[in-house]
C-alpha cells in the first residue's frame, strides 16, 4: 500500500490502496498494520478541503489534525496519488 509520506501524523500512516484508486482522491488514516478495519478516510477537494467518509477509530481532535495537514500538503499528495490513479480530486 503507497503511503503519502514515510512518517506518521497524529500516530498514523497516511496512505491509499491499489485497488481504491479507481475512486476520487482519498487518504486512508491508520495504524502500523494499514488496515482498512478502523482506518479513517477522507476524500480530498481540489483546493485541499476534505470530506469525511468515516472517522474509524481516531478521536475528533485526530481526525481535526489530519484534516489540516491534508489542507497544507494536498498538491504534493495529489502527485503520489497519480502515480497509480486515473481520477481526479474528490467532486470533479
């Protein structure tokens, strides 16, 4: 599974699937195992804003963090998301 970088945020790894690239931009948010069982996802705008699809096992104040590191580095995640993906951000 691609992780969007090396480290985690608030204790989790960001990433996306092979298989879940035929959907629009999303990141999955998740422990070491990378699991989609109690991972949160969220779908990614094209000006950074995200959507919550389901919040897993993270706390709001978690799920507030990751929202925002999302916002400040969503252009540079959209360039590894294309590495495998067709689509496009969330709602185009």
């Amino acid at each position: 599974m691609p992780k969007y970088y090396g480290f985690k945020v608030c204790g989790y790894y960001l990433y996306y699937t092979a298989s879940c690239v035929i959907e629009a931009m999303h990141v999955h948010a998740s422990d070491r195992r990378l699991t989609e069982a109690g991972s949160a996802k969220f779908f990614v705008k094209s000006n950074g804003d995200t959507t919550v699809e389901k919040q897993g096992q993270l706390n709001d104040r978690e799920v507030r963090q990751i929202r925002e590191f999302i916002k400040e580095n969503y252009k540079e995640m959209y360039f590894k998301w294309r590495e495998l993906a067709k689509t496009g951000y969330y709602g185009e």
